[in-house]
C-alpha cells in the first residue's frame, strides 16, 4: 500500500515517470541481447563440445590413426619441438573430436610418468591401470613410464606382455629437452624401472566407440596337432586364433617329415657278373635333404639272401669294392640325420631300389641257367617268371631272346631251350 501511495502522490509522478522510462530502457537492451543470444545459438561455432561420456572413435580406427603418425610432428605451446606429451594430447583430441588439433579439453599440465593423474580419465569414462607383471596393454592403451626427471608417454600399437610396437613422441635420442617427431618402433617393456622410459607404471584405456573390436591375439593357449601345424594364441576378449601365417613344423607328423625326408637315390647300372677280387665300381646319385648314405650287401645263401655287409654314414657318391665269389644284392639308402622317423625308430630316409650281380670265377652264364646253378631245367622257368612279375630274386641273365627286354617272350624261348637244347 505504501509503494502505491507514492505513485498517487503529486510530488512524486515526475520521478515515477522517469523509472518508467528507465525500465523501459532496460527492457528493450535485456530483450537485444536476448535474440542476440538466440541468434548465436543457431550459428555454428568452430569450437567442439565434446561429451564426456566417450570417445568418437573405435580402437579400430584409433589403431589405423596410429600407424598412419610416422613422422607427425605437434608442437602447442611452439617449445621444445613435439613433445611425448604432446602426442598424447593429439591423440587424445583425434579421439575425441576427430582432429588431432582440436582441443577437446584434456590439458597437458602433467610430465609423461605422471599423465596418468589427469582427472580427464574418469570425467570422460577412460581406465587407468596399475601395471602389473602379468599386465597385457591392448591396441590403442596410453602408457606413462615413470622414468626420472622427466617420464615418458606414448601410445600401443600391439602388445604382449614382453615386447610391442608403439607411437611416441620425443623418443629418438636421450635429449628430452629437445623434442622431435612421432616414431612408430618396436621396444622391450622394462617393468616398472622408473629409470627407464618403457618401464611403465600405469596405462590409460580409452572409452572407444562402440564398434569392431580390435583383436590381440598376444596369449599363447595351444599347439595345433592336426596337419598343417599352428600356434594358436588368444585375444583379451576371449576368441582364439591360428596363427597360419607362420606353419609349425612338427617332427612326429607324417606330412611335415615328407618336406625334410631325403630324395631316393638310384645306383649306376652293374654289369650282371664280375670276377673275384675285381674292383666293382659302386656309383649312385646326390640327393636332396641328404646327409649321409648307408650301403647294405646280401649274399645269396642257395635260399635266401642275408646280410653280409653294411657302409654307415657314408658321405661320398661312389665307392669301389671286390668280393668272393656268390651272388649278391646291393642296396643305398639315403638318411637325413637332422630328423628322427616318426616312430622314433631311426633317422629320417629313403631306401633305394636293390640291385643284383654276381662274382664268379668263370664269368660266363650258360644261357637259359637263369638261376645260376650250372643247369638249365623248369626251376629256371620259374625264376624267370619270378622276375618278370617283378619278384625279388636273383637272375644271372633274363634276356634269353637277347631281344634287350626281358617279357614272356623269354619263357617262350627258355622253354624252347629246354625243350630241344636249341
């Protein structure tokens, strides 16, 4: 009531009226700078607002970012050339915003071992890690090394627990002072030794966009028996993978021992028969995937053949040797002594086809003595016949058409010779 009387007052209205004005003044600058206000709203600004719930991009493309920075050089405050840190910043900005030069409000106010602190992390959903021995870094994990004085940060490219190959900045030389460009390398983790600039402390994982995950398959779980052979390691999300890029060879398979198993070899051809004490002269092929050769001798006993000399380890291609009189077998095998057989029964190798002869004084075969044994009857036709199905046995000489081959025209003409002695 009182404010009221005042404006009734006669004495007053001349000041009344002035406030009128006045608000109505105030009225007209608070409503311009109202639709100012609104008109800004509808104006894009170049500045980013960034939420702080995550970031907009997936591992996947801060990965292929990463390998994408050999080279890059980010100097903001124009010192010192590109600092560790500053790298980081440009990380964290292209995940962010999706620029690496636009400031998506993470301040570089902390040395490399000390990045970690930042309370930017936790207000934009990011992990910080302790490390731990047993620690596996993931593709596109900041790491902050408390090396002394200084520290060091950089960014995982791929990692297991012992190596992995980064992106950092300022890590070419031992200047800190002196910064230079991204360096995409390969390092050696060094635990948490706060001397050196790998020995991190803590790691710092990104809230990725949702999107592919990036796969690191850095965990050896399994050898894969069945042929082809891979290691087979597992990612940090659980799937497992061969690694078929590198096959594993494994002694105890048949199909990786063929790879390494020696090539057969074949001997020269003898002459049917030789005289006693004449130097025969053994001569065969090299082979691949050989390291020695062994040479069997079998001796016919009027039954069967049985061993009556063995050569091991031999290295050479040929050797001359005389025997008695007898008829024998001859055999080279090829050995590769790197592997065993799968059995583990005897090196690696190959038998060769056994080839016969004969030493006698007289060195000259009855034709049709198709056995040797100074006659010629049907046990001939049957050693014969033996031979030419391909049995194992001797002959002196099986050409008895002296044609060059040996076939059932041979039995024909045997049978002839014993028949009528033509």
């Amino acid at each position: 009531m009182k404010n009221a009387e005042i404006f009734k007052s006669p004495h007053t209205f001349s000041r009344q009226k002035g406030m009128v004005i006045q608000m109505n003044k105030i009225k007209r600058v608070f409503s311009a700078v109202l639709s100012v206000s609104l008109l800004c709203c509808t104006i894009p600004f170049t500045a980013v607002t960034v939420s702080a719930a995550n970031s907009i991009k997936t591992q996947a493309e801060a990965v292929a970012w990463l390998n994408s920075q050999q080279d890059a050089e980010y100097n903001f405050d124009g010192a010192y050339g590109t600092q560790c840190t500053e790298f980081v910043k440009a990380y964290v900005n292209y995940l962010m915003t999706g620029n690496p030069w636009t400031n998506c409000g993470y301040v570089v106010n902390h040395s490399g071992g000390d990045v970690w602190k930042s309370s930017f992390w936790a207000e934009n959903g990011w992990t910080v890690y302790e490390n731990t021995p047993d620690f596996l870094p993931q593709p596109g994990d900041i790491f902050s090394a408390g090396l002394s004085g200084h520290g060091h940060t950089g960014v995982v490219i791929s990692s297991d627990i012992y190596t992995a190959v980064i992106a950092e900045a300022n890590g070419r030389d031992d200047i800190v002072d002196n910064g230079d460009p991204v360096w995409i390398r390969t390092i050696n983790w060094r635990g948490s030794d706060v001397n050196s600039p790998y020995g991190a402390t803590h790691y710092i994982r990104p809230n990725f966009a949702s999107g592919t995950h990036v796969h690191s398959y850095n965990t050896f779980v399994f050898f894969w028996k069945s042929h082809p052979h891979y290691n087979c390691y597992k990612c940090s999300c659980g799937d497992i993978e061969a690694n078929t890029a590198e096959p594993i060879f494994y002694d105890l398979c048949e199909e990786c021992l063929k790879t390494v198993r020696p090539e057969k070899t074949a001997l020269e051809t003898l002459k049917n028969n030789y005289l006693p004490d004449e130097a025969i002269d053994f001569v065969w092929k090299q082979t691949q995937n050989t390291t020695h050769f062994n040479i069997w001798f079998y001796r016919f006993d009027g039954t069967d053949y049985v061993f009556y000399e063995d050569i091991f380890e031999y290295k050479d291609l040929s050797l001359s040797k005389s025997f008695p009189e007898g008829s024998y077998r001859v055999r080279v095998d090829s050995y590769n002594s790197n592997y065993w057989e799968a059995d583990k029964s005897d090196w690696l190798h190959t038998s060769g086809d056994d080839v016969y002869f004969s030493v006698t004084s007289n060195n000259i075969w009855i034709i049709g003595d198709v056995n040797g044994d100074g006659s010629i009857d049907t046990r001939d036709i049957v050693r014969l016949m033996k031979k030419i199905s391909e049995q194992d046995v001797f002959v002196t000489d099986a050409d008895i058409n002296r044609d060059g081959k040996v076939d059932a025209k041979d039995i024909v003409r045997l049978m002839k010779i014993i028949a009528d002695g033509d």
